[in-house]
C-alpha cells in the first residue's frame, strides 16, 4: 500500500475504535484507550484529530455512514413519508444506544472551530440522506432545500435530548410535524398554483 492508502486505512482504524468505546458514553472514548484499540500509538491519533470531540465527530460521521436508514423506502409513495420515514430511522436507531448517542451527539453539538470540517461532513451527509429519501436519490433543488432545513431541525432536537429538555420519542414527534407542516404548506402552494393557471 503506498502511504495515502496506509493513511486512510489507520485513520479508519481509529475512528471504528472510537465508536466502538463510544458505545459505553462519553467518557469512555480516552485518546489513549483508542490508540490502544487501534493499535497506534496516541500521538498518531493526535496526527489525525485535534481532540476527543474531533474524533467523536468523525465517529459520527461512520455511523451515519453505516446507518440503513433508507430500508423499506420502495414501499413508501409520498416523498415526504419517504423523508419521515429515514429521519425517524435514525433518530431509533442513533436512540437504540443511548450512551453512544449521548457521546457523539454531544460531540457534534458542541465541536470547536478545529472540528468544523468533520462536523460539516456530518450535517452534509445527514442532509444529502434526507434529500435522496425524498427525491428516490435524484432530489430537486426544492428537495434538498427541505432536506437542509429538516436536518437542522433535527440537530436542535438532538441537542434537546443530550440536554435532557426532551425525550427521543419527544424529537421523532417533533420531525414528524414539521414535515407534515412542510408537506401541508408545499400541498397548498400546488393548488394555489394550479388555480392560478386554471384561471
């Protein structure tokens, strides 16, 4: 392997140690124990992340990657039960784990500066999940602007729960009427617009 590929491959190495000990919470994911795990020593870790939080992120960033939110999305007909559909999956699935939710979330919510360009591939992937749910992976530009807006939403209804102000069940409530408000207002403007040309 030439050294791009070794770099890739221990950077990966890392980041799945990491979330595996994200699975016991936060303060189980020490730099060392993760070096330990991935069998590099902590400064090569220090190599690839600026800190604990940074690395959390990129953790983040795997499991979404690994998420099978889009499962039994054939059967769902409207866009919008299709964009529930992989919000909701998520959301359980993140929740299944509540510990390792807890950590990464936290993470996410809270990244510096220095962690910025992992916590941008999250929110990015995030959204371009939600918007290929919707647009059955060929999402309008309407589309992914919903998609946006709904994976805001959804990092606020994390930071809720991380903050214990609201439950998992309380956020996946919380997406389900947003959508169906922005399903209902898109509803309207279609047959304002059809009225507006039937005139």
């Amino acid at each position: 392997m030439d050294k791009t590929t070794v770099a890739v491959v221990r950077r990966d190495r890392i980041v799945a140690a990491a979330l595996q000990l994200a699975a016991d919470g936060y303060d189980a994911v020490q730099i060392r124990t993760v070096a330990d795990r991935a069998g590099v020593a902590p400064s090569t870790v220090y190599q690839y992340f600026s800190s604990k939080d940074d690395l959390l992120v990129a953790a983040l960033h795997r499991w979404l990657a690994l998420c099978e939110g889009d499962a039994g999305l054939p059967e769902l007909l409207s866009p919008y039960d299709r964009l529930l559909h992989v919000a909701d999956v998520i959301t359980r699935q993140l929740w299944a784990q509540p510990l390792l939710a807890d950590a990464v979330t936290r993470a996410y919510l809270c990244a510096d500066s220095v962690a910025a360009a992992n916590a941008e591939q999250v929110r990015t992937s995030l959204r371009q999940m939600l918007a290929a749910a919707m647009g059955h992976r060929h999402p309008t530009l309407r589309q992914r602007q919903i998609a946006e807006l709904v994976a805001d939403i959804w990092a606020a209804s994390m930071l809720a729960v991380v903050q214990n102000r609201a439950t998992a069940d309380d956020s996946r409530e919380r997406l389900a009427k947003t959508i169906a408000l922005i399903a209902r207002h898109d509803a309207e403007e279609g047959l304002t617009a059809a009225g507006v040309r039937a005139v």
